[in-house]
C-alpha cells in the first residue's frame, strides 16, 4: 500500500493530525484533479475564447473587409453601370445618328433619282425641241425652195434668209453642262428661225399681191402636143419656127381658165391665134390663150384665177382643137412649164 510506506516514512506524525493529513489528503486530491481539470478547461476555454475571439476579430475584420470590398465593389458597378448608361446613350445617339444619316441617305437618292428623271425628261424635251426647230428649218427651207422656183418676181431680189447658226458647237462629258450648252444652241437657232420668218412673213406680205396675180395652174388639163422653143412648123413643109408656148390637146369647148388674176386685155380674133384671150396679171406677166372657140370674157374685165375666160377650139392656125398657152414677161415669151409646174 502506498500510505503505509507513507506512514513508515514519517512515524513522528500523529494519527489524528495523520487521519485528518489523511482525510484532508483524499480531497486536496480531487480539488487538485478538480483544479487541475478546471484549469484545463479554463485554459481549453480561454484558447478557445481567444481562438473565437481571434476567428471573431478576423471574421469582423473579414467582414468588415468584405463589407469595404463590397462597398467598393457597389461603388465600381454603380460607376461601372454610368458608364454602361453613358455608352449606351453614344450608342443610342450613334444610332439616332445612323439613323438620321441613312434617312438622309435614303432622301438624297430619292432626290438623286428624283432629279435624274427630271433630267431625263428635259433632255428629252430638249431633244423634241431640237427636232421641232430642225423641222421648222426644213419647213423654212422648203418655203423659200418654193419660192425660188417662182420664176419671175418683180420687185423681190431678195430671198435668201439667214442661215441657221450651226448645233451644238460646245462639247462636255458633263451631262449638265452638255445640256446647258445644247439650249444654249437651241435658243440661238430659235432666235434665228424667228428672225427669218419674220423676214419671210414681210417677204410674203409683199409677194402676197403678186402671187394672187401670179400665172401657176393649168389653163386646161390635156396632153402637151408641143413643147416650147424651135420646132418644126406644124403647117408643114421643112421651115422650123420658135413655138412661144405650150399646145395643149383637149376637146372642143373644154373651158379654158384664167392661171392667174388679173385684168382681160385683149378678147378677139387675131389672125394665127385664131380667138385669143390676153391676161395683164401686172408686174409685166401676161398670159396669151388661143385657137379658142368661143370667149367668154371682155376687154377691162377683172379675172380672178381659175376663172373660165374661154370655150377652147381650133381656130387660127391650128390643126387640132387645142390651147396654145403662152406666157409673156415685159412682152418676151418664156416657157409656161416653169410656171405650171408651180401647182403641181
Ligand atoms: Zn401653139
């Protein structure tokens, strides 16, 4: 037993004092295991105080931290959403302005194709317009082509116009610029066209008297049996003679017209003309109608042309029923077919 040698080693000690050593002893015991484990336990619990507390502190500080973090974090996406709301809004604007620069855009080619018609439509029109003066030019030309072929005209020496001025001098790649140089063209010959017919209207109103006169239709439709100019004489035998104008085969009493107003001179038998009608249609341009049969006007009558002066025949030297046509300027005879052929 371990008190019994406790016991041995210390004999001097009395047994209450030991009793009470030894009743004392069991509980100093437990109170120094009580202790020992309650010291443990408050060692264990203050390192686990202090751990908690240290894992508190830290978890504060953490928290803390990730509060700070958080709180930054906020602050970086509410800038970050600024910047998302500020770009959005370039975008938004970039767009509108895409927006309004394809509007615009899609306005100016319609503008574009817009005007590219109308351009099309005026050189068109410029086109026709050209055409309408080349055939106002033709239709002027042909007026005084006409009027050249008259072949006697007192008093009128002039009857050459203004030449047209030449198209489209001026040449450009540029459509516009070809255009305006086109018009420019065009209004140059219309002022040209409208000052030659201006001239060809006095030109008419002075001629107009004299073309009412003028000696230009057939007096007679028939067959021309004898031309104008030398010829063998039709009464025979192997003399030539000048014929001075056209003998033209018809019926007997075919009416034979008045081809050109004027005023009857002459309305009697004379000798080889057999009956003959004379014709002053002024400007020295008489007419001669003979080999009538019968006549049907007077000296001093006024005959408008077409008129039916006389009834044709064959009297005078004649060898048929016929008209012997004849047409004189300033009392020289001068072939009738030049004048006929005017109302061909
Ligand atoms: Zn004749």
């Amino acid at each position: 037993m371990p008190i019994k040698t406790q016991s041995s080693a210390r004999p001097n000690k009395t047994a209450k004092a030991f009793r009470q050593k030894k009743y004392l002893k069991i509980p100093y015991t437990y109170v120094r295991m009580l202790l020992s484990v309650l010291l443990t336990f408050v060692i264990i619990l203050g390192v686990s105080l202090f751990r908690l507390n240290q894992y508190q502190t830290s978890q504060q500080a953490s928290e803390s931290e990730y509060e700070k973090l958080l709180g930054e974090y906020n602050i970086l996406e509410t800038k970050a959403n600024e910047l998302t709301a500020k770009l959005d809004m370039v975008e938004y604007k970039n767009d509108s302005a895409q927006l309004t620069l394809n509007r615009q855009a899609a306005k100016l080619n319609e503008q574009d194709a817009k005007y590219t018609e109308e351009f099309d439509e005026f050189s068109k029109k410029t086109e026709e317009l050209q055409q309408q003066l080349e055939t106002l030019e033709k239709a002027k030309q042909e007026i005084i082509d006409q009027l050249n072929k008259i072949p006697y005209l007192p008093g009128i020496t002039d009857l050459t116009l203004d030449e047209p001025i030449p198209l489209a001098v001026s040449y450009s790649s540029d459509p516009i610029q070809m255009l305006s140089y086109k018009l420019d063209s065009i209004s140059n010959i219309a002022r040209s066209e409208l000052s030659s017919y201006q001239s060809l209207t006095e030109t008419f109103e002075e001629i107009k008297p004299v073309l009412n006169n003028y000696p230009s239709i057939w007096p007679v439709k028939g067959i021309t049996t004898s031309g104008f100019g030398r010829r063998q004489s039709p009464m025979g035998g192997n003399s030539s003679e000048n014929h001075t104008g056209l003998d033209i085969a018809v019926p007997m009493y075919t009416d034979v017209k008045a081809t050109g107003g004027g005023t009857i001179t002459t309305a009697e038998y004379s000798g080889g003309y057999g009956y003959l009608i004379v014709i002053d249609h002024g400007m020295g341009l008489a007419t001669y109608y003979g080999h009538n049969a019968e006549l049907l006007a007077s000296v001093g009558d006024s005959v408008a042309r077409g008129q039916i002066v006389a009834k044709s025949g064959n009297t005078g030297n004649s060898t048929g029923p016929h008209v012997h046509y004849e047409v004189r300027v300033n009392g020289k005879p001068v072939n009738p077919v030049k004048y006929v052929t005017l109302s061909d």
